[in-house]
C-alpha cells in the first residue's frame, strides 16, 4: 500500500544509520512465476531470535525473550476473526481476553501489552519473568530524575537503541509505534532490555493521511521511548544521535540524491506493478496517481518533517506535551511554547479519532487558535 515503494526500505535505512541493534536488511525484488511479473517486493530479513540475528545472550542458544508490542483488540482477533474491522475499546478488551486460552503476553499498568514472541514455548514463569523486568523498568523511567539515577537505569535499559526508535518513530511520523509492531528483547545474561529491531513502516513518513498525514503532527503512542523523553539526559543522547547519525542520513537522501537513485531504479518495476494490481490497491493511501509527484511528496514529507524534529530536539524545553485521551488511542503530541493546534492539524485529530471535537478536563470546549503554554490533557467528544 505505499505508491512509492519506499518507504520501509528509507525507513530501515534510518534504523541502520542510527545503529539499532539488528536493524533489517532488504532490497527490492521483482517476483516472477512461470516467466509472469507478479510484482514488486521488499525482501527482508525475519526478525527471529537466534545466530546473526537477535542474539539474545552471549551463546548460540539465545534465552532470553524478544517482545512485541500489541494491544487488545488485535490479541482477540487473533483468536477469534467474529470481531471483524470493528475496534475493541481498552477496557472491553481486557474482559474479553479472560475468554481466551492466550498465556504469551502481559499488561502493564498504562494499558500496554507485549507479546512473547520468543521463545515460542512459553510458560507461566516465562511470563511472569519478562513481565517483571519490564515492570522494574517501567518504574526506574518513572522514578528517573537526577544523573545518578540515569546511570543506574542504564544498567537495566540500553538507552542508545530506546533513543533509536525514539527518533524513528518521530521522524517517520509512526502512528503505530508502541502499539503494533514495535520490538523489544531482553538479553538473557544481564536481564537488560533493548529496543528494536525496527519493522513495517510502509503506513509512516505521511502514507496514511488520516493516521500520520499531518507534517506538523510530532508524536506518538505511549510507550518507553516517549516516557524517556520528559528525561533531560536521555533526550542529551537523543540530540546527539539526531545530529550526529539521523541527520547525514536524511542529508544524503536528500541532498545526496539517494531517493532520486532509488527512482530511477524502481521505476520501470513500479509502474509494472501498478498495472498488475490496478489502481484499488494504491488508492487506500497516499496516491496521485503519479509516480513523480508520490515520490516528491515523500521527499517533502521527510524534509519538513526532519526539520520540525530537528526544531524540537535542539530545544524541548520549549514544546509542550498534549495528550489526547479517548479509550483506544491514547497519543501525545508535541506543540512550541505559545503556539496553537493549527485548523489542519485539529482536523486531522478529528478523522484520527473519529470525533467532532475536543474538551478541556472540565468538559469546556478545546477551541482552534488556543495557545499552549503548558503541558495538558484533552479529551475527544
């Protein structure tokens, strides 16, 4: 579903540039049955644990856990397919998955679940093992306010790759982070938990107008990552790697003509693909129908958003958070001292959640053009 197919491949790029551990390598394929085009792909390395992949010990025989995030809904229908497009509120969820024989995850306190995804067999200490390192952790983020105590979460957290996915999300615009497919895994010598590896990032970098569409958007679901972010010494490290590893990246896509190239690689295989499939399979994303102007708006897209990333980690002091409260999404967005949720940006909130408009706590009326000059909460209605 993304017209430029490019997106996970920059996407995974970024991952590698910023050194997350076992980022994915792929490379566009054109598949071919009995001498027919069928289309083009992507062809990627499986995130699985094991040797040169998530190597979760110092052994061959890794231990250890590698994690999924997920959320309610999608753990039922995966059980059970009645439910259909329909989304499972939070709280519904969470009765209904006692009616199911599901024993590899847990919750934890903010409504966020995680999946085991190794090892396949899973026991009931397995889970109350990876359960209670991800609640220690969960609890020295929380408890996190002097150097000291940032250097002793940094025993338990490996705060380089959480500072990774922390700035891919951010710049890819991921609606999804910390909800679906988002990565972690638990070295087994030390208990020590990592975040990655990065995967499926087709939907980001504006390919979903009424989930990441919005350039001026900056933020994304809960989860470590964005709870570190109130952190002054971890968002330290983030600048430093924005600068020092993300931004020749995008500089080099850019500037340096590596999407221009990608194009010109692609090109003839897209335009293949496109009449393979018809016009149904591109037109539910961003797509004009024009392969020149998807990739212009691709380029765009990183470009302004880049530089909004660029404005907020150079002086976060100077955003303020914006949580946006209804039972399904729970996302935060971040907005400059003094300005204001512009028209466009309230009215992609409103197709995000499905609501006519937003209130204060006390019920009053969230209206366009009011500054923020502090942290707050709003509600849809």
């Amino acid at each position: 579903h993304d017209a430029t197919k490019m997106r996970n491949l920059v996407s995974y790029g970024l991952a590698r540039a910023m050194q997350l551990p076992y980022a994915i390598d792929c490379e566009n394929v054109d598949m071919y049955v009995n001498n027919e085009f069928r289309g083009i792909y992507l062809i990627c390395e499986h995130i699985e644990a094991g040797k040169n992949r998530a190597e979760l010990s110092s052994h061959y025989d890794p231990g250890g856990f590698l994690l999924e995030t997920i959320d309610g809904d999608r753990l039922i229908k995966s059980q059970d397919s009645s439910f259909g497009e329909t989304d499972i509120p939070a709280d519904e969820a969470r009765e209904l998955l006692k009616n199911y024989d599901i024993n590899n995850y847990f919750e934890l306190s903010d409504g966020t679940y995680f999946e085991i995804k190794y090892p396949e067999t899973v026991f009931d200490t397995d889970v109350k093992h990876a359960s209670e390192i991800i609640t220690h952790a969960e609890e020295l983020i929380d408890s996190c306010d002097t150097k000291a105590d940032y250097k002793e979460l940094q025993d338990y957290i490996d705060t380089d790759s959480l500072a990774a996915m922390y700035l891919m999300n951010m710049i890819t615009g991921n609606h999804d982070a910390n909800k679906y497919s988002t990565y972690y895994w638990i070295e087994s010598d030390t208990d020590k938990l990592f975040a990655g590896p990065a995967w499926d990032y087709d939907n980001c970098l504006g390919n979903r107008p009424y989930l990441n569409g919005s350039i001026e958007y900056l933020g994304y679901n809960k989860g470590f990552p964005e709870r570190l972010g109130d952190n002054e010494y971890f968002m330290d490290a983030v600048k430093n790697k924005f600068f020092s590893q993300s931004l020749p990246y995008i500089e080099n896509l850019m500037t340096g003509g590596e999407i221009d190239k990608l194009k010109e690689h692609i090109e003839p295989s897209v335009i293949k693909d496109r009449i393979f499939w018809g016009d149904t399979v591109y037109n539910s994303n961003i797509d004009t129908g024009n392969y020149d102007e998807s990739v212009r708006y691709l380029k765009y897209y990183i470009e302004e958003k880049s530089a909004l990333v660029n404005s907020y980690v150079s002086d976060p002091d100077s955003y303020h958070k914006v949580y946006i409260d209804d039972d399904y999404h729970g996302h935060s967005c971040l907005i400059k001292d003094g300005e204001c949720l512009s028209y466009e940006l309230l009215q992609y909130l409103k197709t995000a959640y499905g609501c006519d408009s937003f209130t204060f706590v006390n019920g009053c009326p969230f209206w366009e053009g009011y500054p923020v000059f502090y942290d707050l909460t709003i509600y849809t209605k």
